[in-house]
C-alpha cells in the first residue's frame, strides 16, 4: 500500500495538478499575482476618462457623461478608489503588515457600492421629466446610457411600479453587501435557511435503532479519522441517522464569547453658579499596594492555611485604600472513610473561619476579618490591613460614576470599598442614618463629609440644616452658613425644643399634603410649582428638604431618656414622607442609648471601630466591627441589603470646611445676610411647653386628698425619676400647695384642699 504524500510535502506541491480550493482560491491568488498590471490598468483607464471628463467642449458631451450622465464624477471617483485599494494592498504585501485588507472585503464592498450607483442612476433616469428617455440619454442628462438601460428599457416591458420596485431592492442588497465586511450587524439571510431546514428535518420519520447501528458500525477507510457516535439525548430530537452523523463529523464554528455589556459612563452636568465649586477640595492622591507585597500575601495565605491541611486557592484580590480582600477558593482534601477507602471531601467554610487567628499571626497582621461568603462570590474574603492606609478624598468621589448615578439632591459621599470603587448612598432612600462608634474612629470626619456633602449639591431653597452639638465643638464651624434653620444648637432645653418644633413642622406638612392629594415631598412640590393652580392653592409653596444631625447622642439620652427617645422615635416613623431625616451619631453604642425602638427606625446604619463584640452587636446586631482599623473604617448597613459593606470614609479637612463655609458666607450681600440670621424658631413655643406641664398638673392630681406628701411618694406615683420629683416638689411648695420639708421622715404637709373639704367650706 503506498502512502499518500503529506499536505506540505515536496511531493505534493510539485506532481500533479493542484485542484483550485473550495472556496475560489484560484481567482485569489490570480488576482495577487496580477495585482500589479491591474492597478496600472485602472489607474490608465481612470486618469484618460478624467481627461475627457473635464476636457470636453460645452457643446459637445464626453464619453463618461453620455454613459452615467449626472453619475459621471461618483464612478469615476469609485473606478479611482478601486486602483487605490488594490494599491494598498499590494504595498501592505510588500511590507508584511500585520492589518492586511483582505481581498474578498475589498470586492464586496467594490460590489455593493457599483449595485447602489446603479440602482440610483437607473431610478433618477427612470423619474425623469423627459418625452424620449433615449435621446435625454444620448444627451448625457439623467442617468445617461446606463440609467436608460437600468430603468427606462426595464419599465417600458414591467411597468414603472415594479421596475422602481426591484431597483429599491437592488439598493438595499447593495447596502447589505457593503455592511458585512464592514462588521455592521445586519440581517443574516443564513438564519431563515437554517429555521427552513429544522422545520423541514422535523417532519421526517424516526429511524430505527437498526439503521443507526448500520451507520455507526460501517467500516472506515485506511487513514481516516475514527468514527463518532452520535449522542441521542431524546428520541424527538433526533432528526434521521445520515443527517446525524453528518451533524457530529462536521466541526462546529465557535461562538465568540458574549460581551458583558457594562454601563454608560455619565457625563457630569455643568454646576450651576450659585453653587460652590469642587475646585474647593484638594486633589486626589492615591499610592496604590505593590505588587511583591500582593504575591506575598497570597503566597503565605495558601501555605498557611495548607500547614493546618486546609488546601486553598487565592483566586481574586481586591486592593482597597486600607485594607486588601483575598478571594480564597476552598480546596478539597483526602480522608479515610470508615470502610477503608479514602474519600475526597471538600474543605469547610467554617475551618477557614477558625483560623483567622494563625493567619493574623503569619501575616503579622494586627486584626483580620473573614467575610464567609463573599455575597455573590463563589469564595471566601479575608481581608488584610494594608502597611500604609491611603486618605479618601471627597472630591474623588463626588465626581464618579457612582455618585453621579444617584441623581438625588441628598447623595452623599461615603468612601471606598475594599476593591477601591467608590460608594455612595442616598438619605432621601434611607430615609435615617444612625453612625456609631469608639472615640478617635471617625465619626466626627463622617458627618462633616455628609454635611459637606449636602452644601456642594443644595443651594438654602433646597436643603435646611438643624445642628444639634451637645460637645460644643464639632458642628459650630458650620455657623452662619444660609441653610441652617438656627444657630447651632448646644443646650439641652434648646434641644428638645427643636425636637417639638420638627414635629410641629411634620404634622403641618401632612396636612398640607392631604389638602393637595400629595404622598411624598417631591409630588407636593411638583404640584405647588405649576403655573396654573387651584386658587386653595395658593398660599402653598415648596418645602425644603430638612437634615437633623446630632453630634451626640449619649448626653441627650442620659439627661432626658423618656423625652427625647418618643420625640426621636416619632420623627423617625413619620417624618419620611414630609422630607425630613435624621443623621444621629454616639460614641456609646449601649442598649441604654441605642435603643431598640430607635434601631427599629434606623435600618441604614454605619459602624466603626469599638471595643468589643457586644457593641458590634448592639449597633449592627452582628459581630465585625470590634475587628475594625479605626481612622474612617466602617461597616455600611444599607437599607435595602443585609449585607455590610467595609468602607474606608471619606477625609475632608478643616482648611477645605472652612473654604465651603467662606464660600457661602459670601455668595449673599452683607445687609441680606444680617437680615436674615436665624434665630430659634421654637422660642415661643419653649414659652408655651412651660407653662403648660402635664406632669406638674399629674402632681397636683395625686396630691389631692391626702395629708402629707414626699419626694419619694411623688416619684413612685408618677413613675419619675428622682430629680423630676424634686423638681415637681419644690414647683408645688413655690405655689404653695405643699408646705416646706420638716425632716425625719415626715415629709410636707399638703395644703390643697380636698373635694370634700371644699363642700364642706362652702356648703
């Protein structure tokens, strides 16, 4: 048996004829060996049709108008084009270029662009305005010689309708041809004779499972590739054993994989110019973690985990600007089973968990938090302190994406998240934001970005402040600046004032909303705001949106705990539709400050670094913060997920506050600022609550009909503390109702008059 020569053998390439390829490899490499006689041919032929182009007498008409008339110059421009392709390529040959036209791209465009040129000359000459089409043709006008035998021969046999039909078509096969190469999508004419043969496959009989072994079973030439047996997942979807086995020999075209389409990135809006400039903060700088510092890290992650025989994969790394997260895939291991045979078992998340503590140790870590699983992830995250933590500018974030793509007048800047992307929040989503924290992480830093924030987005007709400082020191920078409702407010009677007062406010807005028919804020103000509306109307107009922030919520809670907590709690549960919301911080998350009913009302919450798990869990009702850096690290609780986000906060510096501040100061005249400085708008109302006290009145109640009173007896009947009581004692001995202590024991002397004593006096 003699072998046949190889493919690339001398052999081959020399005896014999070489039958041309499938595919017309003949006319191919004719048309490369001759390229270089057909580019002179063309440019020849071009350059004398040009010359009797712009050479002929007025009188008289050129060889190339009486042809294609008006369509003179456009062929003689494509004929041009052609020669210069052919060019290209033939120098793109020469130099070996790596983006080479391909020959076949080049004629289907060559192609479609004659097919549009001729359905356009033969549809201008067929809707000509002319008497004889032949001699308007001869005449070199309309579409010439070529436009009369394009459309007007065809339409004195077919009719102009049907001629000026199949021309439309013309064109639009001649666009199509010129979309291919190009790589525009279009419709491919190959998916409607596939739909033809499925359904036509689908009609023919079921073989017989003897017709598919004779098929499987025959026997093969010498040297060919071994047979392969068709797969039959279901006796429907087999469509006949030739047209089968044809199917499985036939190699399948791979299909490029899909892209994943990602968002449009949003142009920024230009700021208006009452609003400052972002000019005002500093400029980012990041320094990125090296990459010796990465491998490292994965390196000593994997060997250690493997010394306790958990087998792991670092499959991911994200690099934030404090800590970087280690995508760890569990690995599998080998153990033997209780009837001797070694069984392949996978490793639990839990004994990753269990060894946070030698992985600290290995890394020379301070602290580490495993994030089993990573949501979405198909791995497990340790994250690991950086050796140096890189500062979050609020600039940075205030001009991504993902703050653009809020489009709410209260997004605010939060930070980065453990992969370096930036996160921001929406309080209008919120609708309440409770921030919680040891002394020194951050919490001061936080709020001054969200108030910051606010100002760069909102002007005073938009936003209104009310800053309550129990310390006295974080929030009165910000005095003076036109959208706070007050000044700062640091006393505590000053406190629960504005307490009353925003509900006052809250219940005004909602009666103002049911005599509108408005559900939210942002319905009421698009209402109020139209130019024609109902004359009941007409002393309505748009609310503001208004920020509580307080600094402090330990010494509020601890000077009047019953009080502010069902003041807070209200607010809280009602106070989200009128566009009101509150941003409250505390460095003591303890269950006597943070309460339950106000954790209830508060499901955005943010945590930095405390003390213990107990705090953690008092603020995020699970541990991980305790295990937190502190300067700006947090857990993100959003409102919407359960899931918590690490972020590295923001850092806005007192010289960038003061520059915002200055900023505002300025943007109103000095005489409309003097007239407008705030003043507390509840000082009235203060007035008011004095002078009516319910429990001074509950006091008198209870003293009535009995002989003698103590502080002690009053604080166990009106379930006060102690200092109430005496404060309710001494009011009722300053008004003579009670007469003065007289100690031992004995308490006062009541010197109200009973019920039955005043009948008595006067009966």
């Amino acid at each position: 048996m003699s072998k046949k020569p190889a493919r690339g053998s001398s052999k081959a390439r020399k005896g014999g004829k070489s039958k041309p390829s499938q595919r017309g490899g003949s006319w191919r490499e004719a048309l490369v060996a001759n390229s270089e006689v057909i580019t002179l041919i063309l440019l020849l032929v071009g350059g004398l049709l040009l010359v009797d182009f712009f050479t002929r007498q007025e009188d008289s008409v050129g060889i190339v108008s009486k042809g294609f008339g008006w369509a003179a110059l456009p062929a003689l421009l494509a004929l041009m084009l052609a020669s210069l392709g052919v060019l290209i390529r033939q120098t793109t040959d020469r130099l070996n270029a790596g983006h080479r036209i391909p020959w076949r791209a080049m004629a289907e465009v060559f192609v479609g662009l004659l097919l549009l040129l001729l359905a356009a000359i033969g549809l201008s000459h067929l809707w000509a305005d002319s008497a004889d089409p032949w001699e308007y043709a001869k005449a070199g006008q309309g579409g010439g010689v070529v436009g009369w035998l394009a459309g007007s021969l065809p339409a004195s046999l077919l009719g102009d309708l049907i001629t000026t039909l199949l021309l439309v078509i013309l064109a639009g096969l001649g666009v199509w041809i010129i979309m291919r190469p190009l790589g525009v999508p279009a419709l491919d004419p190959r998916s409607a004779v596939t739909g033809l043969r499925d359904s036509l496959r689908s009609l023919l009989p079921e073989p017989r499972e003897q017709e598919i072994s004779d098929v499987v079973d025959s026997p093969q030439p010498a040297g060919s590739s071994p047979p392969v047996e068709p797969v039959i997942q279901d006796d429907q979807d087999f469509l006949g054993p030739s047209i089968a086995v044809q199917e499985t020999v036939r190699p399948k075209r791979k299909r490029p994989p899909r892209k994943t389409t990602k968002p449009r990135p949003i142009k920024p809006k230009p700021r208006p110019d009452y609003l400052p400039s972002l000019d005002l903060l500093a400029a980012e700088s990041q320094s990125g973690l090296k990459e010796t510092d990465i491998e490292y890290k994965k390196q000593m992650i994997e060997e250690t985990l493997a010394s306790f025989n958990v087998p792991v994969t670092v499959v991911d790394v994200n690099v934030g600007p404090a800590v970087t997260q280690f995508g760890v895939k569990p690995g599998e291991y080998v153990r033997r089973g209780a009837d001797g045979e070694d069984v392949t078992r996978r490793v639990r998340v839990s004994r990753i968990k269990s060894l946070s503590n030698d992985l600290a140790l290995a890394l020379e870590a301070p602290t580490l938090r495993i994030e089993a699983p990573v949501p979405g992830k198909g791995y497990v995250g340790i994250e690991v302190p950086n050796s140096a933590t890189n500062l979050v500018g609020l600039r940075e974030v205030l001009e991504s994406q993902s703050f653009l793509r809020l489009k709410s007048p209260l997004a605010f800047a939060v930070g980065r998240d453990v992969a370096g992307e930036p996160v921001a929040a929406d309080l209008a989503t919120m609708p309440h934001l409770l921030i919680a924290g040891a002394t020194g992480s951050g919490k001061s830093v936080c709020i001054n970005s969200l108030i910051a924030s606010l100002l760069f987005n909102n002007g005073p007709d938009q936003l209104r402040l009310l800053l309550i400082d129990p310390k006295r020191v974080e929030l009165l920078v910000y005095e003076g600046v036109p959208h706070l409702l007050a000044p700062v407010v640091t006393d505590l009677d000053q406190m629960v004032g504005a307490f009353t007062w925003l509900m006052l406010q809250m219940d005004e807005r909602y009666r103002n909303f049911s005599r509108v028919g408005a559900r939210n804020l942002d319905e009421f103000n698009r209402k109020v705001s139209r130019k024609k509306k109902p004359k009941a109307w007409q002393d309505l107009d748009r609310y503001p949106s208004l920020v509580l922030v307080i600094d402090e919520l330990a010494d509020l809670m601890l000077a009047a705990p019953d009080r502010v907590e069902r003041q807070i709690c209200r607010l809280a549960q009602m106070a989200r539709a009128t566009g009101i919301h509150l941003v409250i911080s505390t460095q003591r998350p303890s269950v006597d400050v943070v309460t339950g009913l106000i954790k209830a009302n508060f499901p955005a919450r943010i945590a930095f670094s405390v003390t213990s798990q107990t705090d953690s869990r008092v603020i995020l009702d699970s541990p991980g913060s305790e295990k937190l850096l502190g300067s700006g690290d947090m857990l993100f609780m959003r409102p919407d997920s359960s899931k918590l986000d690490r972020v590295q906060g923001c850092f806005v510096s007192d010289k960038e506050i003061e520059r915002l501040v200055r900023f505002w100061k300025e943007s109103m005249p000095a005489e409309e600022l003097a007239a407008n400085v705030p003043r507390y708008p509840w000082t009235g109302l203060m007035a008011q609550l004095e002078d009516h006290d319910e429990q001074y009145e509950q006091a008198l109640d209870v003293i009535q009909g009995v002989d003698r009173a103590s502080i002690s007896w009053l604080q166990r009947r009106l379930r006060v503390g102690y200092n109430r009581a005496a404060e309710l004692m001494a009011k009722l001995e300053a008004d003579g109702y009670v007469g003065p202590d007289e100690g031992a024991g004995r308490g006062r002397e009541v010197l109200l008059a009973s019920d039955d004593d005043e009948q008595a006096m006067w009966g």
